[in-house]
C-alpha cells in the first residue's frame, strides 16, 4: 500500500512539474509576443488595422523558371485575400489574380477565370491563416482562440532570434521568429501545398528592411524559400493599412 501511495505521489509531482513548465513555456512566448507587438507599433495600432494593401516588385522562382513580376496583395483579417499580379515571360506580359473571399475562391490568369476546388481553396485559406497571424494582429492581448509555445533561439540571417509557434484549431502551425534585440519579426514559417510537385513543403518567408507606416512598422524587403529552394524575392514600394473591409475588392467579376 505505501508504494501505491507513492507512486501515486511521484505521478502527481512529475505531473504538477509538467504543468508548471508548460505554463512557464507559454509566459514565456506570451512575453516575446508581446515585445515584438511593442516593437511593430503597439497593441492598439495594430489591433486597429486589420487590412491592408501591399504594393511590390520581384522575381518568382519556382519550378525551374525565373520570372519578374509586380502586383498588388490585398488582405483583410483571416480569409480575405486579392493577389493582383503581372508576370513577364518570353517577351509577354500576363495577369494573374487569385482572390480568397471567406468560404469561395477564383483565380484568373490571362482572359480565363476559374472557381477554386474544394483542396485549392483549403491551401489559400491555411495561407492567409498564416499571414494574418504573422501581422501580430491577432494575437494583441489575450489572443483568443490561439496556443503559444517557444521554440527556442535559431540565427536568422546571422543575428539571434528567438521564435514561437503559433497554433489553432483546425489551421496548419505557423512559427515566427523575433529579432533578439529589437523585437522585429525576421521570418516565420508555415506549410504549403507546392504547385509544382503536389506536396506539402515547408516555406520559410525571411522580412527585412523596416520602415513606419501608419504608426507600425512594417517589412519593404522579403525572400520566400520553398523545400529550402529560393522561390520569391522582392521589395515593397507602398503599403496602406486600413480599419474596414472594402467587399468590392473580393467580388467575382
């Protein structure tokens, strides 16, 4: 009997030591959350901007091509998403548009427009999950409906960062990464379905050159690698953050 009572004992000393570390776990991402929504602008400036528009410049090299492109990214919170985009190929000019509104989704390219498929529109809506998470807006103050957990120090482009990752129901992970000393996101990654070859990959998404905007601050830089191939690189002329949804940037035409 008095080994069962102590077995019992050391059961419920290892469980309440896990408890406990795990509750220090998610203090601390908590707090590196909160450092980096500091260093982007604060809590109230970007809890209030729930959108934007981004416009850019960049060369897209996936699937053996290297392809210069400039466009417009449109976004608004979870899953509103317009990638209003030209590509250059063999001498000609193409626009390529994908559009994510809620639960429906098209694409463009050139004069032929189609509805998303049912696994299509799933991949957008797990992508603009993590782009919205990766804006820090939705994790501004007890950031519900999301679990925190620290991933430890890494460099990223030779300067120490320390991630979290960032998890939901029903959405892919998505882990970012802070600049040790000043807070500011430097990368964050996430799973993708790849076009070219139909699997899920890693992709890791590397942000630099911060500039004001608005009261934030927000990258002009960026380089997107793929299964740790280089798959797009680019700059930011503009951004424009905004409060309220514009419905007419989503609608079919």
């Amino acid at each position: 009997m008095t080994r069962i009572r102590l077995a019992g004992l050391s059961f419920a000393l290892a469980l309440l030591a896990t408890t406990s570390a795990r509750g220090d776990d998610a203090a601390d991402a908590r707090a590196l959350i909160d450092k980096a929504i500091k260093a982007h602008g604060g809590a109230a400036n970007l809890a209030k901007f729930k959108g934007g528009a981004v416009t850019f410049s960049g060369t897209f090299h996936g699937m053996g091509m290297k392809v210069p492109m400039t466009g417009t990214i449109s976004t608004f919170g979870a899953d509103r998403l317009k990638a209003d985009i030209e590509v250059e190929a063999d001498g000609q000019k193409f626009r390529v548009m994908q559009v994510l509104a809620g639960d429906k989704g098209w694409s463009m390219f050139g004069p032929d427009t189609k509805d998303m498929s049912k696994d299509e529109l799933a991949a957008a809506r797990h992508e603009q999950h993590a782009g919205w998470v990766a804006s820090l807006t939705p994790l501004v103050g007890g950031a519900k409906g999301y679990t925190l957990a620290p991933t430890g120090e890494m460099l990223v482009n030779d300067k120490a960062a320390l991630g979290v990752k960032v998890s939901a129901k029903g959405r892919r992970d998505v882990t970012l990464y802070f600049d040790k000393t000043t807070g500011l996101m430097t990368r964050f990654d996430q799973t993708v379905d790849d076009e070219g070859s139909g699997r899920e990959v890693a992709q890791e998404t590397y942000q630099s050159d911060y500039k004001d905007v608005q009261g934030t601050k927000q990258a002009h830089k960026f380089v997107v690698k793929r299964d740790g191939k280089l798959y797009l690189e680019g700059e930011t002329s503009e951004v424009t953050l905004t409060e309220t949804l514009d419905a007419n940037l989503f609608v079919k035409p």
